[in-house]
C-alpha cells in the first residue's frame, strides 16, 4: 500500500491539491508481512540509506514503529494507520529509475 498526497486515492489529496505547491518526496509504504517484510526490505536496500530521521538531500528511510511513533502502543499506532509493515521514505536527488530500482530488487 501507498499513502502519497499527490495520488489522486489519497484521501487528502483534494486539500493537498488545494493547500500545496507540489507534493514532495515524502511515500508512505505499507509492506504485507508485518515487521519481518520491513526488516527483509531494509536490509537489501543498497542506494537508499535505512536512517533514524527523514533529512538531508539522499534519499531515506525509515520506521515508524521504531522512530517517530515508538512511544505509542500498537493499538495507538493502529489507529493512526502506523502499521508493523510500515516504512517512510524521503525520496532524494538521485536519480529516479536508480532509486526504483532499488526499491524493486530490495521487495522482489
């Protein structure tokens, strides 16, 4: 699953549409497989670096689980739609089919 404000199934993206200039690099990734799907991932991504926080100008990524939601219960996770398979990705300045490439050697 995907959560980008810029698809037209987000469900905010009327109002990103209207509030923002532009979407950003900023996807949301939902893995089947839970924590374990997570983990198997991260660990065969080669160009993307797996990082505690979401900043710099490479591209990112991270667990929500683990960093910014870490001091919520599952329940409270759950609620806010914060799944074990969760991981947040800031995409960077390189180049766009290096970075999907990645992505697609380290789900397949």
């Amino acid at each position: 699953r995907v959560w980008y404000p810029g698809l037209p199934s987000h469900p905010d993206h009327a109002l990103a549409t209207e509030l923002l200039d532009g979407f950003g690099g900023m996807v949301g990734l939902e893995l089947k497989g839970g924590t374990r799907a997570a983990e198997r991932m991260l660990k065969k991504l080669k160009l993307i670096t797996h990082a505690p926080s979401l900043a710099g100008v490479e591209s990112l990524i991270s667990e929500p689980r683990l960093t910014s939601h870490a001091r919520l219960t599952d329940a409270e996770r759950s609620r806010q739609g914060i799944t074990e398979g969760c991981v947040r990705l800031s995409c960077g300045i390189e180049d766009a089919e290096d970075l999907i490439a990645d992505l697609a050697q380290a789900l397949g």
